[in-house]
C-alpha cells in the first residue's frame, strides 16, 4: 500500500504567511498602531538584509550606524515606549552572531580589542554596575541609564571587530555625509516652512519650548533631540567634511564634501547653539597640531585665530541674531547664562563634596525629578562632563576622561607616526579634529551621550583605534595589486 507524503506547497505557505502578515497589518492599523503595522511591513525585507549581512558581517556596521542616526525621529513619530529597549536588542544580537560566526570560522580581529577604548569601556561597565550599590542611588533611575553602563564597551567591540578596511571607513564616511545632508534638509524644512505637528507636540509636552521657541529666535533641531544636539552635530560635520574635501583627490567628491561642509555651518548658526561654534574651531586646532604640515599648520592658525578674533572683539554683523547670539560664547563673563551655570556648579560642588561616587545614576539634571526630588534633579546640568561627574562622583568622570580623552590620544599618535597610507590619514585626521572639537563642546552642552551623537562618536573612536590595523591591511593590499599587475605586464 503506497501512502503519499502530505506536504505544504511553498506557493502555498507564502500565500499563507502573507494573509497572516496582512491581518496583522490591518489590525494594528485598526488599533492606530502604525509603528507596529510598519514593522510588520518591512518585516520581510529586514529578514532578507538580516540573511544578505550573515555573509558578510562587516555591513552590519553600516546598519547600525543607520539605524543609531535616525533613532531619534523614530521615537518621535512613532510615539512607542522602550524603543531604548530595541536598540540595545539590536546592539547585542549583532554581538551575538559575530559570536557565532567566529565559532564557525569567520574571522574577525578579535587582537583589536584589546585597546584603551574598549578595555576602558569594560572598566567603566564595572564602575557603573557597581553604583547600584550607592546609598544615595535609586535603582529606577540605574535601570533607566543601562546605555551609559554598557555602550562604550559594547560599540567600540563590534566597531573593531567589524570595522576592518579602508574601503569600509571611506564608504561610512560618504553614508554619513548622505545622512548628514537629510538632517540639514530637515533643519531647513523646520526653517522656512516649519514645525510639523508631532515635532510642535513634542516640544510642548516635554517643555522644550521654553529653550527653543525663544522672543527673538527660534531654535531648530531637526531630526536630533534639542537644538543643543542638533548643532554641534553640524559643527562636527563642518569640520570633518571640510578636511576631508581638503584632502580628496577626486574634484566632484571635492565640491560635494566642501558643500555639506558649508550647509552644515549654516545649520549650525540657525540653532541657536552657542557652544556649537568650539567644535569646528577645537577641530581646526588640532588639526594645525598633528597635520605635520607647515602650510596646513600656518592656515589652520590663522583661520582660528581670524574666527576668534572676529568673534571676540569685534561687532561685525551685530545686527544678526544668530551672530549676535554666537558671539555672547566669545564673552562668557557678560553671559548671564553662563554665570548662572558658573554659580549651579558651585553648589554641586559643595554637595557632591563628600560623595566621591556620585548621588547615582541617572540622578543628574531636572530631566531626573521623577526619580526623586533631590539638589542634583533640581539644577540643570547644561555639560555632558557636569551630568556625569554629578552621577558617578570624581571617580567617575576622571574615568571616563581617562577613557575617552586616552582613545583620542592613541589614536592622533597613530596618525602623526604609524599611519603610512596618506588617504586613511587624511580621513582618521578629519575623523579625530571632529571628535577633538566635539569633546570640548560637550563641556557647555549636555549632549555628548544622546543619540545619535554617543554612540556615533564611540563608533569613530573604535575606527581610530583600528587606524594602525586598517594601514596595515591596505598596505598589504596595494603591494598585491602591485604584483598582480607587474605579473600581468610580463605575460603580455
């Protein structure tokens, strides 16, 4: 007696779990659950990229670079809680299957970890796991800061594990300039035609209208959190795309990076943010420090110290607000605000004088109050190295300046002595004034650990780390197109 095997016919399941994925759309549609319906949507291209990129892992960098620079406007028009949740599922799973490929044979520069950043970063894991231990902590508000625990270490891993070539650096370069033009679009959109209605409701409901929605200006964001973010972003792209047109041999590519440099500028002014214009000044310092060239050296210096004196002592175009406004960076001591940040540190200062650990995370800055009502939630941080220092104590911040401004120190060496291959130096060079510049910055806006902007800048220091490795490799590279061509040259 013959007895058939019974099976599914795959037209058969695709029409299947096509149906399912239609119900599921219409439903959520249904519940005014559009975040979830467009998930649903994408789910089977996400599936096809998750497969394409198990190949070759080295793409997944791209992704997550991505996926980081437009976490913010996801959040904001999507309006879903735990999206923080997603990207640190997102984070890890890619962890998890370089994990699995490297079981499986694939090899990954697992040497390259070893390096200030990301050795670093798991000392700074255990200091910040071991806060939740402070008398003063509160474990809501610990649980709520896990990025802070956890994120150098984790991306500056995958960064040089992933991060590997110079074709990989300089297409990443490209796609963040490609990013960086739709956040400028955005600004100017926000500009000339306006704030969109979930952009308006987001500012009423989180009060930041108070700071950007101002008599005499309005301070545009785009698609960052607050214009804070926003514009020492574009301080940041102004000077990397400017150094990097400096130096590219191709004349389009040229123009093309010398015009996101100028958008980005303007970009910078419309916010409205003061301590945006040290990025590109910060940047042009240290160039004219490590680009062991005289010429670049002698340019660099004088176009600083042209800006600085223009803006220090003189009142050319004091009838533009945005200049107006700029200049007041030049002349701290005439800024009120600045004063008043001056007096803010003081009484922290005095509070935090016996608590070399810090009040705990997650407990610095208004943005806390929820979290308790305490003097750290009660008095505006406005610096990334003041939230940190009231969370984590003197301990902490001296850590984590030991970390970052290590990496950043490592990784100028490198460029100044270990980097042979001029193309990679000239865009680590770019990559290095950029994060300099934005180091600094990060001292009179708290936005250095916000997205995109924490991530990315572990990211770009995780590629400077790997500057020695990648030379290396394309140095190898080169002599072997060189031999294959010599090759080809005697066969014919």
């Amino acid at each position: 007696m013959n007895i058939k095997r019974s099976y599914i016919s795959s037209p058969a399941l695709t029409f299947a779990i096509l149906c399912i994925g239609l119900g599921c759309i219409v439903a959520a549609t249904l519940k005014q659950n559009l975040a979830i319906a467009g998930l649903v949507a994408a789910l089977p291209a996400l599936l096809c990229i998750l497969i394409l990129h198990l190949r070759k892992p080295e793409r997944f960098l791209f992704l997550l670079f991505i996926f980081n620079y437009f976490f913010t406007p996801l959040a904001r028009y999507s309006r879903q809680d735990g999206l923080s949740v997603l990207s640190d599922i997102i984070w890890w799973s890619v962890l998890l299957i370089v994990i699995i490929q490297t079981a499986l044979h694939y090899r990954f520069p697992w040497k390259r970890a070893v390096n200030i950043l990301t050795i670093g970063g798991a000392v700074l894991a255990v200091y910040c796991l071991m806060e939740v231990v402070n008398p003063t902590a509160s474990l809501e508000a610990w649980i709520y800061s896990r990025g802070f625990i956890y994120n150098t270490f984790l991306v500056s891993l995958i960064t040089v594990l992933l991060a590997t070539s110079y074709k990989q650096i300089s297409r990443l370069i490209f796609l963040f300039s490609i990013l960086t033009l739709i956040a400028i679009l955005k600004g100017l959109c926000q500009k000339f035609i306006g704030f969109d209605a979930v952009e308006y409701n987001a500012m009423m409901e989180s009060g930041m209208y108070k700071t950007h929605l101002l008599p005499q200006i309005t301070r545009y964001f785009s698609i960052f959190t607050d214009a804070g973010n926003y514009g020492s972003n574009m301080g940041f792209t102004c000077a990397l795309f400017g150094i990097a047109g400096l130096f590219s041999k191709k004349s389009s590519l040229k123009v093309y990076y010398f015009s996101i440099s100028a958008l980005s500028l303007y970009s910078m002014f419309i916010t409205g943010t003061r301590g945006a214009i040290v990025v590109p000044l910060g940047s042009l310092l240290l160039f004219a420090l490590i680009s062991k060239n005289i010429k670049l050296m002698s340019a660099a210096a004088v176009g600083g110290i042209c800006i600085y004196v223009f803006f220090a002592f003189t009142y050319v175009g004091e009838s533009n607000y945005m200049i107006r406004r700029m200049r007041t960076a030049f002349r701290p001591n005439k800024d009120a605000s600045y004063l008043v940040r001056k007096q803010n540190q003081k009484k922290l200062a005095e509070y935090l004088r016996n608590k070399p650990f810090g009040e705990g995370l997650g407990l610095g800055g208004v943005e806390a109050r929820r979290f308790g009502n305490r003097l750290t939630t009660n008095i505006p941080n406005d610096s990334t190295y003041v939230k940190i220092w009231t969370e984590t104590g003197v301990v902490g911040i001296l850590l984590y300046l030991l970390i970052y401004a290590g990496s950043l120190l490592w990784g100028c060496y490198c460029i100044m002595f270990k980097i042979r291959n001029d193309e990679l130096r000239h865009l680590l060079t770019a990559l290095a004034c950029g994060i300099f510049g934005m180091m600094l910055s990060a001292y009179g806006n708290a936005f250095f650990t916000q997205f995109p902007t924490g991530i990315m800048m572990i990211m770009l220091l995780g590629i400077l780390m790997n500057g020695k490795y990648i030379d290396e490799r394309l140095t190898i590279e080169k002599q072997q197109a060189l031999l294959t061509t010599t090759k080809k040259d005697s066969t014919l």
